[in-house]
C-alpha cells in the first residue's frame, strides 16, 4: 500500500501518526489507570516503544545506500534481519513486563496495538484522499 504514496506524503503521514498515536495513547492512559495503574503505565510505554521503533526504522533506512546493481533482494535482507531483530527486543519486553506485572505487560501490548491501529487508520485515509481506494 505504502509505495503508492508519493514520497513527500510519507513523512507527514508519520508525523500525523505519531501525533495520532500520542493522543490515543493519552486516552489509553487515562482508562488504563481507571482500571490499573500499571496498566496505563504500560500504554505510555507501548505507544513510545512504538514510536521507536519507527525512528530507529526511519534510521536504518536512510543508511541504506545503493550501490550501483544491487538488488532489491539484498536491499530487504538488510532491512530484514534489522527489523526481526526490534520485534525480538518488543515481543521479549512486552513477556517480560507480562511475567513481573501482568497489568503493565498488556498495557505494553495494548500500547503497541493502539499505535498500529492509528497507523493503517491514516494510512487509508491518506490513500482515500488520493484517490488510490
């Protein structure tokens, strides 16, 4: 879906997302202390791991450099081992945070969620505004 957007609406695609996702979260927060503390504790923390996620996405890929004939294929096992990598580290703090507090560990997990969500939510309405729906 991605590689019908033009190139400058990607940026600020992620910038809304962010936002997006910022409010949200502030949202999940605020329920999740009503019903758990730890829970809109983990919220917060989902939503930023999310966040970093992206940026250090955003990082990797603006270090990837084509050099003359190189194929996509060695371009996305670059960005591939990197990006197994991160949800390794994600999935492994999200059980952690389950096993010590289950709480914050599904507040964690519903962080993450609520940032995906917010993303293919502008994703579709971006794409819908260009006409490509």
């Amino acid at each position: 879906m991605l590689e019908n957007l033009s190139p400058s609406t990607l940026p600020r695609l992620l910038r809304r997302t962010v936002l997006s996702a910022i409010a949200a979260g502030a949202v999940g927060f605020v329920v999740g202390v009503m019903i758990q503390p730890f829970a809109g504790l983990g919220v917060v923390i989902g939503v930023g791991l999310a966040i970093l996620n992206l940026r250090f996405l955003d990082a990797k890929v603006a270090k990837i450099e084509i050099k003359g004939e190189q194929s996509t294929k060695a371009v996305r096992r670059q960005l591939g081992s990197n990006t197994v990598s991160r949800l390794v580290v994600l999935t492994l703090v999200a059980l952690g945070a389950m096993f010590l507090d289950a709480p914050l560990g599904i507040g964690i997990v519903a962080g993450l969620v609520i940032y995906q969500i917010v993303f293919v939510i502008n994703v579709l309405s971006v794409m819908a505004n260009q006409g490509d729906m």
